[in-house]
C-alpha cells in the first residue's frame, strides 16, 4: 500500500499537532514533512517575553518538545531552515528553497498550512526594521535579538508601541532588566482589545506603580533614527520620545500569501476560510493555527482570534481528519489572559461596546469583590463584568482583573457562553464554596443578581 | 392596606436570605419575623474549623451580617433565642417560646421553613454527648465549647471521627492549636463521599505529612468513659484510640421536626419536598436551605446536598416568590470543596461509582498534570479526573486534588455539567492561556483528549 503523503507547512504548534496526530494515528502508512522556515518547532511563542526578562533562561527552555522527540519518536521528517516558496494547489505539489539556498519539490495527498501569523508594522515603519534597536516580538529569534541589545550597557529606556497584551507583558520584562519602559498606545486605554475602557484602571495602574510610564490616546507619528540607529518616537501631538530600543507590538495579521497563491478562500477576517474540520476551500488542503479563520461562537460570525490553544486544537482536528478519523473545533469565544506585575487581566466574549456591535443589547453588571471568605484572610479583590443581552438574557461576555482567581472565574463565563448560558444560568451555577477558596456568594453569582435586578428574577425562553 | 406577615424559621443563611429579600421587594408592605433558637444569625458554619483553630479569632467574625444590619437597616424583626415549638399549618399559626421561656404564638401568611440540618450521632452515642469532651460540631456555641476545651492544659489527643469535609478541616485546626489528632473512618478512603478511592491518596497523605494519625477502613464500636469524661474510642477490630477529646462528624441530616409536624411532604430524600420555586406541598410554606431537597442536575433525580451557596440561593428565591417576584433555583451539580494542609480538593457531578448507580455507563480519564506552562515555573501538580458517559459523552462528574486551580478547574466543569455538555463540548472549550496562569493544553482539555480515546473524535448526537 503506498503511504499517505502529508505535507505541513510551519512548525509551530498547530503545525506540530497536526503531524503528529497524523503519525499517531496512521504511524507507517503516512509520511509526514513539516517545512519549517525558522531554527525551532513547536515553540511557545507566548514564553517569548519572560525570555527577554530573563525569566526564562534559554530559548531550548520554550521549546515544548525537542526535535529529536518529533523525528525520532513520532517518525515524522522535519525540515527546519526550509521554507516553502509556493503550492502548486492543482498539482498538488510545493516547492521549497533548502537550507543550502537549493530548492525542492514535494508532492502531497494532503497539506496542512500552518503558516502563523506575522507582526503588523504600518507600512513607513517597516523599513526601519533594518535598524538594529527597532524590533517587533514574533519569534524566538526576535526574543533573542531583543535579550541582547537590551542587556548592552547603553540601553537605558525602551519604548513599547502598543498597549496590548504583548507591550503590558514585555514592559512587565523590561522593568525586570532594569530598564525604564515607555509604552505608547493610540487608544485612550490600555489593553483595549481585551477590555473596556471602565475596566482598564488597575492595569494602567499597577503599571505605572512598577514605573512603566504611559503615553496613551496618542500614536507614533513618526520614528527618527541617527548614527544608525533608532532615537526617538515623535507622537502625534509633537511631543517626542526618547529610547533606546523600540518595540513594536500593534497586532498580528494572518501569514496568508501562500494561502493566497494557491488559490484558498480567504475568509472575510483576512485569513484562510476553513470548515469546522479544519478544511479550505480545497478538499486536500487543511488550515490550522493563527493562519485560520474561525467562528466566534456568541456572535455566530466568522472570527480571527490567533491564541494557542485554539492552534494546538485545530492542529489535532486537522491531523485527525487527514488520518481519516472525523473531528470538530466549532469555534472559540475569545477567552484570552495576561498578566503583569501579578495583576492579572482576563476577558472572553464580547465586551459591552462589542457586544453592541454585534447587534445585541448589552446590559452589565460591574462590581469589585472579595475573592474569599472576610474572615479567613488571604484572598483579595477582583474587578468583574459581566456582559448579557437586554433582550434574551443570554451572556455575552465578562472581564475580570485582580489575582489568579480573576482568570478562572472568566474561564467559568467561557464554559457558560459556549452553551449559550443566561444570567438565570449564572445564578445557579453551583460553585463550590469554603471560606479558604471562595466567598459564599461567588462575585459571578453577584454579578448575575446585579443583572437580574435590569432583567428580572425570572428566567425568560 | 394589611401587612403581608412572613414568618421565617431559622436565622441561618436561606432564613436571612428569604427575610431579607421580602423586606428589599417589599418594603413596609411586609412584616417580617425571624425565629432564631440560638444566639446568632446570619452565621457562616463553613467557617466553625478555624475558629476552633484560631484562625478566625471571634465568633463575630463568623457572622456575614450583625443583627443591628437586619433589624435596623432592613427592617426584619429577629427573635434570636426564640425556638418554635409547632407550626399549625392549617391555622397558619405558630407557637414558639421566648428567651424567658413565655410562649407566643404568631400568625403568617407565609412561612419560610430554614431549620438546617443537625449532626448525625447514632443512637448508642447520644447520651455522650452529655459529656463534657464529646463533641459534634454544627453550631458556632458547638465551636465555641470545643476550642474552650481544646486549648485545656490536659487536652494533648482528639479523636475525630469521620474524614469527610468535617474531619479533614478540624484535624488541621486541632494540630494547628498543637494537639494530637486520630482520625477514625469506616471506610476505607479519607473524604468517602466526595471522591473515588483512586483519588484519595493525596488528602490522606497530607493528613499524615503533617501529623494526623490515620485509621481507615474500620468503624467505632463503643465510647468509654471514666471519671466523666469519654476516655476511648473501642473500633471493630478491638483495638481501642484513647482519647482526652472526640469530635464526631459522621454527616447530618435535615431537621424536619417542625415540617413533618406541619404535615408537609417529606421528599424520597428525608428532606422537605419543594418546588423549583421553593414552595412545599403547602402554597404558603415555603422551605429553604439545608432542610429542603433539590433537584441533582445530572441525574435529574431529587438531592439532598446541604450546602451554603444553594442554601442562600434558595433562600433569596423563596424571598422573591413570596414577595410575589418569579424566580426559581432548578438544582445543584454537588460541587463541594474542602481544604486542609494547603491541599485543595474539589468535586461536582458524580463520582465514577455513583455514575454507574445511577444508570449511566461511565467512563474515566484520571491524570496528574502541572498547572501552569513548565517554562515560567511556579504552579505545581494537580490529579484530576473527569467522569463521563461511555454511551452519549455526556460529561457526569469531575474531582481534583492540589492546588487552589483544582477548585477552579471544578468549577468550570461544574458549568459544563449544568449545560449537559459532553466530552466534545469540554475539548473544544475556549480557556484562556498565557504561561504564568495556565498550561496551553489545560488538564481539563488534556482530560477530554483522554476520553475521545475511548469515546471517539466525533461528537454524537
């Protein structure tokens, strides 16, 4: 019997999945390839700022598997330094450029692309990336890049561009080298894709205590560079900042061009349209990881969300396909979590201004909250929101900020809106209580009394 | 216009809620009179084991609210020290005896039932009880006589008997005032009701790690006593525990003198039956709390599981009924949490024993994972496991033992199980992810991809 061919394009983590779930399922009767353009596989991208803050000593150590674990183990045939040039989709066929610059040709029943994601830099800037204290953060080089320049005697100030969760966590890592931090961000909060602006306070906050200043409701006007290198961001009010490393950290785009090349429908999110089975547009080509669209599953609409673990799931959905097994990913919610200083900021579904958007009426409730029982001390406070619809009652979202207990109790609002949970839901969620772990009251049973108070006592459908 | 008069029965936790919530709804429109038999109202029993342990340092502290909150603020007038000694439901009338020892009588239109639970003693043991270093525990004046005992000169050895929830707190607080502690329990696990033996190990190895004398699997016979005091616990297999105090907590059980006397429904459960709105077979009586029975939502069969978030649950939808709102409570997933030692163990739904009781075929994934990306460090270990049906993928039941995340991780499977989401439902779930909280693939994600091994890929139905 001849041997399935499966080609992946990328060596990240949906990459990975996808291939060794190929080989685990079908072991010899596949030949899988993973063409990976870069040193690593199966890396963490999400380590890459605790690298730069020397968190995290080594690179190896954001490895999750060695290659050797993939080559020799799983059987599978990586090919790191390798990337692909072009899909010859008809033909079924890539050609890829090796390391020693020769190129090749490998001809597939089944490809996976899971070609990422790549930092968004607004086109004048793009050039300044030549310069060598100007850095964007997509890769375990770029983290090596910055490691080093930011340890060299003379960097004393780095400005962050960029609020997101990649500028609060580098500025957090910046801080712990030592060095001043200026983050510069074009809306009037931070972390504005994660959070409302009413929810956005003690982020800013526990910033500025660690000594991480904040420029923001002001973008970069421009960059000015002198004796080869980068020296100042000139802000759009005509103020100028100083530093001596820049980061930019102002979103990702899907890496589609070969997508594009080969013909794949490109989804209206701008990355590669695929099924619930992790398949494009071509029945022998599957997409998986931050090159993939997907649904957003309170709204119904197709979404890009480019988080890990949603990766590593549609990498296993696709392997599981191709091997012929039958496997769904349905879509996310768009949990997502960072932290910083110990403040720890998580959100999922819509935010209240999102929500509305999305054509829904958002009503919510906001409420700072013990985490604990009073009279056992420990614990502390969180600041909670909770997100639902006028109309139906259903949830649509919640953030919350505070300690660890802030993230699980938004992870508990995913598991809710994933099966279209009500505020009636949330109030009898059956949480468990004892005084050293939670209060009797949980702050989401709370939060669902405050909503019932605008919505009702009585469930409604 | 009259009075609306609400009688409520018990001052704990449902009996403040129900109170409180007719005076929020209703205002003047309505008096309300809570009967209290002890001294304190709106109290936290969750929290007697660190009284008696010193950790909370008043009983004070172990009140949500004063009673000045309830009778000045809200309004509520509170008889504490006032026992009801029958209810004549057709009359609607109640007799009850003042502090003094006077009687009264009070007539109601509506009367909330929230007499609690009591300790479960069985029958040769009661007249112990007399003595004055035997003890259960389910009072704040029971924790008040005990740790007035405990920190007695003479007092080096307590024996607990029963390693449920009781016995795994109170034998932290008894080392932590420095005592002996042997803790005595028929079966043959520690915490027996909460979780499957293959889970059990860690809670009674942190009992021994710090000092806990252990005898499992073997019941108490018979108490001794000399000179006044209980001396000895004689177990089956004749060997004997000596003894300077002993605890009892071998469970409760609903305190339904006053219901059965009222000729209300007794459900199948020995608790008082009600509607999902908190109504008993009597319109105008209403029950809440420990004392009336539920719905388990994964069984779909009545529950009795006295625990204070669905007592105060009930008590606020019993309150808002009455106060001609619309509310209900539809039931409970038997989430429960203890903690002792730092070691958090949590559970909801059914354990893989009580799955298969229950009808269903059940099947497991039981695995120890860390808590948090292996490159940031912190986190530690967690042993999860994840109960669900071999026939649908239904997800059944969840328990998890370590850290503070094993709780949380219970809570989010205790949202899964309320939605009756299934093994394909908890992969795909969207938990949120960056190194320093949580692993990319979760336990709990980790758990399904377990069971999709015996279960398949493919969601059913």
């Amino acid at each position: 019997m001849e041997r399935l061919r499966v080609a992946v394009v990328g060596g990240g983590p949906a990459g990975m999945a996808a291939a060794s779930r190929v080989k685990r399922l079908l072991g010899d009767r596949a030949e899988v390839v993973v063409f990976e353009k870069g040193r690593w596989v199966s890396f963490a991208l999400c380590g890459t700022p605790y690298y730069i803050g020397c968190t995290v000593k080594t690179l190896d150590d954001l490895v999750y598997y060695p290659l050797e674990e993939f080559v020799e183990k799983r059987g599978i045939d990586v090919r790191i330094r390798t990337e692909v040039t072009e899909v010859e989709a008809d033909a079924r066929r890539l050609r890829f450029r090796r390391p020693d610059g020769g190129e090749g040709v490998y001809e597939y029943d089944y490809l996976v692309l899971a070609t990422g994601a790549r930092p968004k830099v607004p086109g004048l800037w793009r050039e300044l990336l030549g310069y060598e204290n100007f850095f964007t953060l997509r890769s375990l080089d770029d983290a090596e890049r910055i490691r080093r320049y930011l340890v060299r005697d003379d960097v004393r100030r780095v400005v962050i561009v960029g609020a997101g969760y990649i500028g609060f966590e580098v500025a957090e890592n910046v801080r712990a080298l030592g060095r001043e931090a200026v983050v510069v961000e074009l809306a009037s909060q931070v972390l504005p894709v994660m959070l409302d602006e009413d929810m956005a306070a003690p982020a800013a906050e526990v910033l500025e205590a660690n000594g991480v200043a904040l420029r923001l409701g002001v973008g970069v006007q421009r960059f000015e560079a002198e004796g080869g290198r980068v020296r100042r961001a000139v802000l759009a009010d005509g103020s100028a900042v100083e530093g001596d490393a820049f980061i930019i950290g102002v979103g990702v785009a899907p890496e589609v061009g070969l997508a594009k090349s080969a013909g794949l429908r490109i989804g209206e999110t701008g990355a590669v349209w695929v099924d619930e089975r992790m398949r494009t547009s071509r029945p022998e080509v599957y997409a998986a990881g931050d090159v993939a669209e997907t649904v957003d599953l309170v709204t119904g609409r197709r979404a890009w969300v480019p988080l890990a673990p949603a990766a590593n799931k549609m990498g296993f959905v696709a392997g599981t396909n191709i091997a012929g097994g039958d496997a769904v990913f349905p879509g996310v919610v768009r949990t997502s979590v960072t932290e910083a200083f110990g403040l720890v900021v998580a959100a999922t579904g819509l935010r209240e201004r999102d929500a509305e958007k999305a054509g829904f009426k958002p009503v919510a409730a906001r409420l700072e909250a013990r985490t604990k029982a009073h009279y056992v001390g420990g614990g502390s406070k969180i600041l909670l929101k909770v997100v639902a619809d006028a109309e139906t009652g259903r949830l649509l979202g919640a953030q919350a900020v505070g300690d660890e207990t802030a993230f699980w109790r938004v992870n508990v609002v995913a598991a809710l809106l994933q099966s279209k949970a009500t505020v009636w839901d949330l109030f009898s969620l059956d949480l468990g209580y004892m005084p050293k772990v939670a209060p009797v009251w949980d702050p989401l049973v709370v939060a669902a009394r405050l909503l019932m108070r605008k919505l009702g006592t009585k469930p409604r459908g």
